[in-house]
C-alpha cells in the first residue's frame, strides 16, 4: 500500500483507540490486523471490527496473568502470550500491521516478534516512518509509544511533512516532528514452558518474552492533553446537560406555580369589584 494510505488508515484505527483508552476501564482489542480493519465504502475511512475477545483492561498490582494468551501470532505482542495485553499491546499490533501494508511482509509467516528495518524491505519508506515502526513494535512494552495519540502525533507530522496533509493539524506541524530514536529489535532466548500461540515450546525458545522493567500501577499513561483533537470524556466537574435542563425545568415549574396564585388573587379581586350588592329589605 503506498505510505500516504497506510499512514491515513493507521491514523483512523488511532483514533479509535485513543477513545478506547479513555473508557472507564479502558478497552482492549486484543486482536488488530489487516482482517480486521475494514475501510467504509462510503467513508473510505477505516473501521476496526470483531471485538470478539476484547476485554477491559484493570490493571493490577502483581504480575499475575490476567488473560489468556489470545491474539494472532505475528501480530500479538511479547506481553499477549502471557496473558498481559493492555492498551499499548494494541499499539504494538497495530504497528504490525502498518509494517505488513507498507512492506508486504507477512507477519504470520515469519517468526513473531522479528521485524527487520522496514527500509531493507521497501527502501523508498521514509526514514521517518521506520523510526515510528522501530519504536512501535519494541519488545519491551515501556520503551514503545505509551498512548494511541502520541503514535497519531507522530504519523500525522510525518503526513504532513512528507505528502503535505495536515490531517486536521495546524500548518506549525511541520515543524514540531522529530523522529524518534529507533529501538533494536533483537531475538533473545528465554525458558518458556508449554505451546503458546500455536508454536510448540521449542519453537518459542527462540523468541523473546521480556519482563516488564517496572509495575503497570506505576504510571498514568492514558491522561493525554487534548492539543491534537481526537475523542476525549468530559472534563471532571463540569456540570452536564441533563444537569442544566433539570434547573431550567424546576425553575420553570416554580415559575407557572407562582403565576397561578398570582392569577388566583387577581381573579378573586376582580370578581370583588364586579359583585353587585343585594339589596336590603326595609
């Protein structure tokens, strides 16, 4: 797919996931890959489908398995296969996926967590994009884009740099992109007991499993600003609709209360006035 497509696609499934993050929990797809975006006849925007094993995601204080290890290999993340997926697992697929469209390398048919740099795949990518996709798709999860909008960032800039569309970004844009470091990816050996994601124990001995560094209740990475738009919740305190239009219907309520006792009076004063007296026998 020519990068400028695959760059507008992956931007739409971002914004998806940045309104996944902000639900209370948030959501976790659990399960991105090119079968599951679907680009609108209509809209030609792309729409992420089959939410068949998502879950939300409730971090915990231990490095208990929360899941099972579901997920397409190839596409899943180190952290999935032990049950572990969180919102940025679904940053890893997705860039997966973006990997598969802009290099026609399938990840499913060959070993999972190996992705070599994209331009000795496609040497006219943009040095640009290979450094998003080396961060992206790092093993260990703390070391890749911590937050859906902070990858959306980073390919709308490149967007804009390199195909001249702003995707809705100021014309300053330009200027702000700064690639990011590239993470190695490299394949380690670990023990890892038992078939896993289809591959048999001997099978997974070559990939790499990496530990997290540090617990997942030691950061708040899903508390992005709202400078670059996307879907957000309302903001604490603020008082909402349904708030105002309760106090607008009590006041009116109170307000056709007091006009009938105003009324009621009136109309008692003017049916005194109008009385003729009886008259009075001698």
């Amino acid at each position: 797919m020519k990068e400028e497509d695959a760059l507008k696609y992956a931007g739409e499934v971002l914004d998806i996931l940045d309104y996944l993050e902000q639900q209370k929990p948030p959501i976790v797809h659990r399960d991105i890959k090119p079968a599951n975006i679907i680009i609108g006849a209509k809209d030609q925007r792309a729409h992420l489908v089959d939410f068949g094993i998502a879950r939300a995601y409730t971090p915990s204080r231990t490095r208990r398995k929360q899941t099972t290890a579901l997920g397409t290999p190839g596409y899943a993340p180190p952290e999935q296969y032990q049950g572990n997926a969180e919102p940025r697992s679904d940053l890893y697929a997705l860039a997966a996926t973006l990997y598969h469209l802009l290099t026609n390398r399938d990840p499913t048919e060959n070993p999972p967590f190996h992705f070599p740099p994209a331009h000795t795949v496609n040497p006219r990518l943009s040095p640009a994009i290979e450094a998003v996709l080396a961060r992206a798709l790092a093993l260990d999860i703390n070391q890749r884009y911590q937050t859906a909008l902070e990858m959306k960032r980073d390919l709308d800039a490149i967007a804009f740099r390199e195909f001249d569309t702003s995707g809705g970004l100021s014309a300053d844009m330009g200027n702000i992109y700064t690639p990011p470091a590239p993470h190695p990816i490299n394949i380690k050996r670990i023990p890892v007991s038992g078939p896993v994601g289809g591959y048999s124990s001997r099978q997974m001995q070559q990939f790499y499993q990496p530990p997290l560094s540090q617990p997942v209740t030691n950061r708040s990475p899903y508390q992005p600003t709202n400078m670059y738009g996307g879907y957000r919740q309302p903001p604490a305190g603020k008082p909402s609709l349904a708030t105002n239009m309760g106090f607008v219907f009590f006041l009116f309520v109170l307000f056709i209360f007091l006009l009938g006792i105003v009324g009621y009076f009136l109309l008692g004063y003017i049916h005194g006035i109008g009385a003729v007296p009886s008259a009075i026998p001698v």
